[in-house]
C-alpha cells in the first residue's frame, strides 16, 4: 500500500518538461531521458496532522537506470519554513523511499542564504540528502530549471 493517494498524482508520464509553479515561483525539470515522471501534489493532499505541513511537489522517477524523488517547496518568503516542510514530507514518506536518491529544492525569496544554512533544520535535511547521495539546493530567483 501507498501514502501517495491516487488524488494527488498530478501526471504519470514521459513529458520532455515537467513543470509545477505556485506563489509566483516554477520549478521545471528538463526530461532529456524521457523517464516516466510520476507529479505528484503534496502540501493539502498528502496526508496531514493538525499543524503539520507537507512540501508542494514531488517528481519521482523509478526506472531500471534511476530511482529518484524530488522534493520540491516554492516558497512565497519563509525558506526555513521550507526546509522543515520538505523534512515533513520526507519523514512522512521515508518507507516509500528506500532506494531512492533524495533530492530537496526550496525555491522563495529572501537574501539570508547564510543564515539559513546556519539552522538545525538545514543541518538536519542536507545530512539526510547526503545520505541517500542526493543535493539540497536552495534559489531565490523565480524560476529553477534543472535536467535529468
């Protein structure tokens, strides 16, 4: 059984460009490979308690070549808050992701860079990205393009 409810898979598909944007933000993931990407909705879809927040999206791929989720926040300003809604997530899922490379993007505004990766819940997330060999990258540009 699955944590992923049916409902908040957004596509299951092999688009050349997978493409999520909120609060004036996108992220875009250039599919070169054209691997089966599985979107799927997080924050208000994925199971949550009472004051918990999960991150917006995910992109996971689960092929022969690459077992890969991205965890995906775009944030209107808060990055901490990000950071802690992307661990949410992770924890949440953590049973559904072993064998997966953990990656983390938190796309907001904010200068404080420095000071965010001075935080416990930075510290907490990149030890966790490292240890599934994954990258925690933060951006404070509107737009975060990357390639698979």
């Amino acid at each position: 059984m699955t944590l992923i409810d049916d409902k908040c898979i957004l596509a299951l598909d092999k688009r050349p460009e997978c493409v999520v944007s909120e609060n004036g933000k996108t992220y875009s993931l250039i599919n070169n490979s054209m691997f089966i990407v599985k979107q799927v909705k997080g924050d208000k879809c994925l199971h949550q308690e009472v004051g918990e927040k999960r991150c917006d999206y995910l992109m996971i791929i689960n092929d022969k070549k690459i077992r890969r989720v991205f965890f995906i926040e775009l944030k209107g300003g808060n990055i901490s808050e990000g950071i802690k809604q992307i661990m949410s997530t992770i924890q949440y899922l953590t049973n559904e992701l072993i064998g997966y490379r953990i990656d983390a993007r938190v796309i907001g505004k904010g200068s404080n860079i420095p000071a965010v990766r001075n935080t416990p819940a930075y510290v907490k997330l990149m030890k966790k990205v490292k240890l599934e060999k994954g990258t925690l990258e933060i951006s404070t540009n509107k737009f975060y393009t990357e390639n698979i």
